[in-house]
C-alpha cells in the first residue's frame, strides 16, 4: 500500500515556471486542510505574504526571489535583440523596480524580503551593464538565481541543524516558539534543523511546542510539522513555558529569528522575548537559529528593527466561534517581539555558533561567510 502524504512530502514555495506561478501551501488552513495555492500575479503575492499564507523569514525570502523573477518574466519586450538592450533594459529595470518595491512593503520586520529582492536586483543591474545579452537571457539568469536562494536555504537549515546538534543530547528536552520549522523554510527548518537532524540519528528529543498567540503557529504548524516525522511533542500554551522550565523539563529553547542586529538583538514571533526571560531565571540555554541571510548589520540594535503591528481581529475574534472581548477594545498587537542579546546563550548559524560579545562574533561570521560561500 502506499504511503500517505504527510506535510513534510510537500514544497513549502515552488516555482512552476511553465505556468508562469509560485505554487504555495496555504498555511492558514493547516492542519485542517492541506490546500495547494497558484499565485501569478503582483497583488496575489503580495496577499499571500501579508495574510500568512507563505510565512517565516526564509519561506518570504524564496517566495519573494520567484516572484520578482516571475514578474520581470512577464514583462513583454519587443525586439528582443543586443542592439536593442538599453531600450528594453529601461523597460524591464522600471518593471523591476515598481514590483521589488511593492513587495517589500508586504511585510517590515523579516529581513529575509528585502535581503532576497536586493540580491536578486544586484544581479539585474550587473546584467543589464552587458550590452551582449537579450532580456531573455537576463530573465533566464534570474530564475536560476532565485532557484539559488531556495537550494542554499536547505543547505544552510541543514548546517544550522548540525551545529544546532552539538549543543544538546540525546534525551534532551527541546522548547520552541512559533514556527521555525520545514512550513517556514523549504526542508529541516532552522529551530527545528536540530530536532529533525537528532531524529535522524536517534537522539529521541522530547520537543515542547508554545501554541504562539494570536496566530498559533506553533500549534497549527510546529507541532503539526513535528509530529508528523513522529517526533515526541507536547503543545502547551505560552504563559505555561515557566512552569515547564521550573520543573528542569527543558534542557534547551532553539527558536528562529526574523532579523538579527548587529550586537545580537533578535526579533521574532511576540512572546519568544518571554521564553528567553524565563531560561534566564532557570538557567535554560536560550539559542537563537539564524541563517545570515536574516542577519542585518546594518542595525546597531534591536531598537532599530521595524516591528510589525497587526490588525485587533487577530486577538479578539479569530479562531473563536464568537467575539472574546469586549466591542471596541483598544488591542495591543505587535507581530515580533526583540530579545536582548544578554540572554541569548548562542546564535547558531550557517557559519557556526557565534556567542557573545555579538557585534565581534557575527563579524567573524559574514567574514567566513566571505571566504567560504556556500556552493550549491
Ligand atoms: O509571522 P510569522 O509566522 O511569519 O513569524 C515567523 C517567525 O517568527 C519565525 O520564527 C521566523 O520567521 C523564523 S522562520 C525560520
């Protein structure tokens, strides 16, 4: 008898360049229901990315190379010769740059976005200085790019696993916070890399998931995802993290990221600040997985890292038959919280385990990084 299925059988984003499409799944309706989604338009991306359908840093990161790529594609150029390549560049350059601005502004704080639409725009302007080439073949060059970003994105989750792997043991118990898992990546995850990697290897992790209000990714998708590769997993909510880690439960908290400072502040989903705050007070190693690719030097600190606010509904009416709270209450509902880099115990990257003091160990990072770009 075959198989079924499970979540982990199926891209997180793919491209389907004949159909001129990013093929997602929907993961607003997960667990219940494993919908496939075709996005071919501008606004249909961007839809996607605002309302969660494709989410984690990297996910949007993969999602938004494909979706430049696929609407500078669809841009008709007339006479597609050398001797014509200023006129059709200018052409194609102003498409570009309407579209790489307009998703940008889908969503602030993951890094991932813009890290991935200006990369694909360094290699659109340094195409379009070779006055050899068509724009069939500057498009062509795009495409492999952004398949480039999603192979490196596995690549890179299944180092942040290995590494991940050296700070725990086998038995240990692992907490997590939202989903940095395979739905927010395109395989291993980055919090979850280590857990998948341990399985593996037999290491028997017992992994505790927080539900994430308001959203509920790490109840919808985390523990989903998890128990699926039949991964020990107990869901709790998140005010009962402290209970859990007084009781010694949890020997470690692995949690992914969605921009990282310079000096190590992390922003992530609201309420992973809270975990880290209570590892503290029970000697918990609190690790923040980080791919570079979410790490902004250009940020001094947290403070500066734009933080997502999202709409009141979320809190008091989504996922309740009726309304739970009163008409009318102000609703306080930021998307990402920042922990300060004091009490992160170590940012597992690509490139290794950087530890404090930050702004030195995450330069030593990108220098390597520099050195040894990873070749996929
Ligand atoms: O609002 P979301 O679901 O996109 O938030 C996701 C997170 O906060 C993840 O932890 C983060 O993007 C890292 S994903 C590897």
């Amino acid at each position: 008898m075959e198989k079924a299925k499970s979540i982990l059988d199926y891209e997180t984003v793919e491209l389907l360049d004949n159909e001129d499409a990013i093929q997602i799944i929907d993961q607003t309706l997960l667990p219940g229901e494993t919908k496939l989604i075709k996005l071919y338009t501008a606004k249909e991306i961007w839809d996607a990315i605002y309302l969660l359908q494709v989410r984690g840093a990297p996910a949007i990161g993969v999602t938004a190379g494909f979706g430049i790529y696929l609407l500078t594609k669809l841009v008709p150029v007339p006479d597609d010769t050398p001797e014509n390549h200023d006129r059709n560049f200018t052409l194609l350059h102003e498409a570009f740059e309407k579209n790489k601005e307009y998703l940008a502004s889908s969503r602030p704080t993951a890094v991932n976005l813009s890290w991935a639409l200006n990369r694909m725009e360094k290699l659109f302007l340094t195409l379009g200085e070779d006055r050899s080439l068509t724009m069939a073949q500057i498009k062509e060059r795009l495409r492999e790019e952004a398949q480039t970003i999603k192979r490196e994105d596995i690549e890179v989750c299944r180092r942040i696993g290995e590494y991940g792997l050296t700070l725990v043991k086998p038995g240990d118990g692992l907490m997590t916070h939202c989903n940095a898992g395979q739905l927010a990546c395109c395989k291993y995850g980055t919090a979850t890399a280590p857990m998948y990697l341990g399985q593996e290897r037999g290491y028997h992790f017992h992994v505790y998931c927080d539900e994430t209000r308001p959203l509920l990714q790490g109840a919808r998708l985390t523990a989903y995802e998890l128990h699926s590769a039949g991964i020990e997993v107990t869901l709790e909510c998140d005010d009962m993290s402290s209970s859990l880690m007084r009781q010694g439960k949890i020997n470690a908290v692995f949690v992914g990221c969605d921009r990282v400072a310079a000096n190590g502040d992390a922003a992530n989903k609201i309420g992973t600040s809270v975990d880290a705050i209570v590892a503290a007070r029970y000697h918990v190693p609190f690790y923040v997985c980080a791919p570079t690719s979410t790490i902004d030097m250009s940020l001094k600190s947290g403070a500066q890292i734009p933080i997502e606010m999202r709409k009141p509904e979320e809190v008091t009416t989504m996922w309740y038959e009726k309304r739970m709270a009163p008409e009318g209450i102000d609703v306080y509902n930021p998307a990402f919280d920042v922990t300060d880099n004091e009490l992160i115990a170590g940012i597992v990257t690509e490139y290794g385990i950087a530890r404090a003091p930050y702004t030195e160990s995450l330069k030593a990072i990108f220098e390597e990084k520099k050195n040894h770009p990873i070749q996929v």
